[in-house]
C-alpha cells in the first residue's frame, strides 16, 4: 500500500491519515486470516487483503474520511469477501484439494461450503457478534445464530465418524 500517494496535506488531513492506519493494524489480523482461510493461500490472501486496503483508503480518501466506525470494519469485511470470491471464481490459483487426514477441526472447517466456513470463520477466527456478522453478510443476527448453531453440529458429527469429503459436502446442505 502506498498512502503518500493519497497523503493530504493538512494537518487534519495528518490527523485522519494516523487514524486510518490505526484501524488497519486493529484490522489486519483478523482480516488476513479469513482472506487465508477463504482461498487456502498466502500469497493470494495477503495480496488480496492489501488491495482491500488501498480500496478502502481510496474510497475514504474521495469521500473524506471518518472517525474509525464499525460501518468502516464492514465494509473492509465486505470488500474482502467480495474479493476473495472474485478471486477463486477467475481461478487465479488452483486450490489444492483437501485431503482427508487426522481429523482436527481445521481441515473439518476447510472441508465446509464456501459459505458456512465463511461463517464459522468470521464468527471464530475474526470474534465477530452475531450483528456484525449480519451486518457484513446482510442478514438477520438471529439467521446467523442459527446457521452458527447448525455447522457446529454438523462439525461435531463430522469430526466423530469418517466420511469421505463428497458425503460431508451433502450433509452441511
């Protein structure tokens, strides 16, 4: 990222400059690791959570910026996922296909559909509320409890009896 290239002069222009770096480093963790469990790819998650970034910082930097705001961490989480979506859909990289091995709830969560894993991942790994998680998806919280509710059942089915990859794919619909 480079935000000399958007730097404002002003000193108010200094200050909200300090303050979005700020929500980057709050963000950034959090915000990789979904990128990374999304498309199962370093490289790939890193460079499309910087251009998720400079997207946002260009966006904030047209309109003027805002105090750091949950509606600013949403739309960070929906420019990724609309990223990471975009990403596998032009098949950039292969994804390595998942193999069946000890059963740890890392490779039961990779095993899940894109969608439920993208769930069970903004829920655990990023420690979102049940609001936030609706507010990025645009969906009721109460939704979101429940399909929360129905993968970890399903996980936990899944982790105590072998199946095969393509069976656990039919059980989480």
């Amino acid at each position: 990222m480079n935000p000399q290239q958007y730097q404002p002069a002003s000193a108010d222009g200094q200050k909200q400059l300090q303050a979005f770096r700020s929500f980057i480093e709050s963000l950034q963790e959090p915000i990789y690791r979904l990128a990374h469990r999304l498309l199962q790819d370093r490289e790939l998650a890193a460079q499309e959570v910087e251009r998720t970034f400079v997207e946002l910082y260009r966006r904030q930097a047209e309109q003027g910026f805002v105090p750091t705001t949950a509606s600013m961490t949403t739309a960070a989480y929906r420019m990724l996922i609309h990223r990471c979506k975009m990403a596998k859909a032009s098949g950039k990289r292969r994804l390595k296909p998942g193999k069946l091995g000890p059963r740890t709830i890392l490779e039961a969560v990779d095993a899940l559909p894109d969608e439920v894993k993208l769930l069970v991942s903004l829920k655990y790994e990023c420690r979102l509320s049940y609001e936030e998680i609706g507010e990025i998806l645009e969906m009721p919280p109460e939704r979101v409890k429940k399909a929360l509710w129905r993968s970890r059942e399903r996980l936990s089915e899944w982790m105590e009896e072998p199946r095969s990859p393509l069976s656990f794919g039919l059980i989480m619909h």
